[in-house]
C-alpha cells in the first residue's frame, strides 16, 4: 500500500492578499500579546496591596485615607494598563493609514520565503530567507515575522488562511523553529 505524503513546500506561488481589517486586528493582536505586565510590577503592586491591608488593620481614624487611596491607585492603576491603555491604541491604529496588500505572491521553499510582485510589465522576485528571520510568534488566526534583509528591517503577517491553499505551516513553524527557535 502507498501511502500519500504532502509535498511540504509550494510549486507555484499562491495569492497573498491581507486586508485592512486583517492588518489591524494582528496589530491589535501583537500588541496585546506584547502587553503584559511585568513580574517586577506584579511585585510592586502586591507590596503596595499588602502595606496598605496592613495599614487599614494597625491604624485607626483619619489616618486610613492613604492606604485606603493605595488601594484605590493600584484598581486604577490596573484598570487603566487593562482597559484605558487598549483603547488608546485602538484609536491611534484607527488613525493609520492602511490599505489592503494584493497582487503578490508568496511561496514556501526549503531556502526561505519567495515573494513575487507584479508592476505593470515587469515582475519583482525577493527572498526572505530563514536565517533572515530574527523572530516570529504564532497566533491562532496568523504567523507573525519579523525579519531583517540587507540592512533593512521588515515584517509579515501571515494569515493562516493560506494553509488551505498549499501554503504549508507546517513546513513554516519547522524551518523557523530548527532556524530562530520556538515562537515568542
């Protein structure tokens, strides 16, 4: 019996288009993931939580207002990195301009990422090869890479749409892991 394997890498290259409500939910997604905050803060945080407890038990009267507004900055502190900070970025990424990408092609091959452009009569070819990538992160909708060619900083977002198009992810999160390490 033969068995069926998949040929893990693109014969012809497939259309990559990303639209502008795409673009901006993977901006908005990137920065929450890179929006967490740190143990150094959690550790503050708790510090200020545990003296003002403290303080509201040992300490009567008047005096109570300064651990009761230490516990008030903390919730507002935390509400504000919570809900506030998101809809600030929200907004500024609404005030962007993004337009949707069409008309290129990408491909997945064993040396890296290719990438075909059509303009008017000639057509532009580039490479991002995997050792090009200094680091990716996966998402559930999307691969998100950042990579640097020739001097030159860049990224990608690669919705995971594409998969079903013989575009493999598989092959993608390999490479990249063998290359970059696992995903941040």
């Amino acid at each position: 019996m033969m068995s069926k394997s998949l040929y893990p890498y693109t014969l012809q290259p497939v259309p990559f288009e990303l639209s502008e409500a795409e673009q901006r939910s993977a901006q908005l997604a990137i920065w929450r993931r890179t929006n967490t905050i740190s143990q150094k803060t959690w550790i503050i945080l708790g510090v200020i939580v545990a003296l003002a407890i403290v303080g509201l038990v040992f300490v009567k009267n008047y005096s109570t207002i300064l651990f009761w507004l230490m516990l008030v900055g903390v919730v507002l502190y935390l509400l504000i990195r919570r809900f506030g900070l998101e809809w600030y970025v929200k907004r500024k990424l609404s005030e962007e301009l993004v337009e949707d990408i069409k008309g290129i092609k990408m491909g997945v091959q064993p040396q890296g990422l290719t990438m075909i452009q059509r303009m008017g009569a000639q057509e532009g070819r580039g490479m991002i090869s995997w050792k090009d990538v200094t680091e990716w992160q996966d998402h559930p909708d999307f691969l998100f890479l950042t990579f640097k060619v020739k001097g030159q900083q860049g990224a990608h977002v690669l919705p995971k749409r594409m998969n079903s198009q013989n575009f493999s992810f598989d092959t993608i999160r390999k490479h990249l892991t063998e290359t970059v390490g696992p995903a941040k």
